[in-house]
C-alpha cells in the first residue's frame, strides 16, 4: 500500500486563516473520457501537483524517509488557527491519516537549503540512495523533489507577504 500526502493551502487575510483553493480539482461531469483525460493531465500538471514523492514526504515531515534525513521540522500537528473548513477536512481525516503538520511560505524561504542533509543514519543502504538521486543539500532535495522549482516559486506570486500563506498537510496509507 503506498502513501499520499493531502496538502491544503490557507492564506491569512485580515488576521484570520482561510482556505486558498490554489489548485482546484476540475469538475468533469459530462465530459468524455478524452476531454476528461485532457483536463486531468493538465491538473495533475500544475505547479503545486505534490504527487507521491517519498523523498518529499521525508523533506517535509519525516515521512517514509527511506533516505534517512532530518526533515525541515518535525511534525508539529495542525497549526492551533487552522481554518474552519480545514479543521473539518482534518476531524474526518484523523482517524486514517498521520503527521499532519504545517509550513508557511516564509519558513519556507528561510530555512537554509544550502546546507548539507542532516543524516539519521549513514548506513550504506541510505547513503547510496541519496547518491542515486545525486542529492547533498537540502537545496539538491527540493530542486529534485519540486518543491524548489515549483511549488515555492508559484507560492511566491501569490501573496505580498510569505507569512500569510501555509502549507497544511498530512498523509495516508
């Protein structure tokens, strides 16, 4: 059975947090099967498409972390201000889903990406892994991942102050 992470993002508009449908599923009700493959790709083709990326799930939270790195942060649970709209996602999720957690854009462009991966564990099989992907740095990770080359950069057009938007998110099995 494999993992998949469930992101939302909240943008914080007059001191309050609300959900930013940033990445909208398309409605393809009466579509053909072709107009609906179509639509779907080019969702599933968006820049904050996260998809199922394991070494993206260790960068954020630690989560199968078959390369065996310390994650920018520890999970740290659904942040206390969360959004009406996401707390109810989160209440129905809970209960099948796992290290919800949280970052917001500014965090983001903070955190030292040029430093090298901190290692959980140096044993041959994770060292060789991270050499497959040919990754060193926190930057090499998320340059690789998208995180770098996608996501933050299309976050960034979308608020005037990086503080005012997060990434909420958690996984399933």
């Amino acid at each position: 059975m494999g993992c998949d992470i469930h992101e939302y993002y909240e943008m914080r508009r007059n001191g309050v947090w609300e959900p930013a449908d940033l990445n909208p599923m398309p409605d393809t009700s009466g579509m053909s099967l072709e107009e609906e493959d179509r639509i779907f790709e080019a969702h599933w083709g968006h820049p904050l498409e996260l998809g199922r990326d394991y070494d993206l799930f260790a960068l954020l939270a630690g989560v199968r972390n078959t390369i065996e790195i310390e994650p920018i942060t520890a999970p740290r649970g659904v942040p206390g201000d969360l959004s009406a709209a996401l707390q109810a996602a989160w209440a129905e999720a809970e209960v099948w889903c796992h290290h919800p957690s949280w970052l917001t854009l500014d965090e983001l462009l903070r955190f030292d990406w040029d430093q090298p991966l901190r290692d959980l564990d140096l044993s041959e099989v994770s060292v060789k892994r991270r050499l497959e992907r040919d990754v060193r740095t926190y930057r090499d990770l998320g340059q690789a991942t998208g995180l770098l080359s996608r996501v933050v950069p299309y976050l960034q057009t979308q608020v005037a102050d990086p503080a005012d938007l997060r990434l909420v998110f958690w996984f399933d099995n």
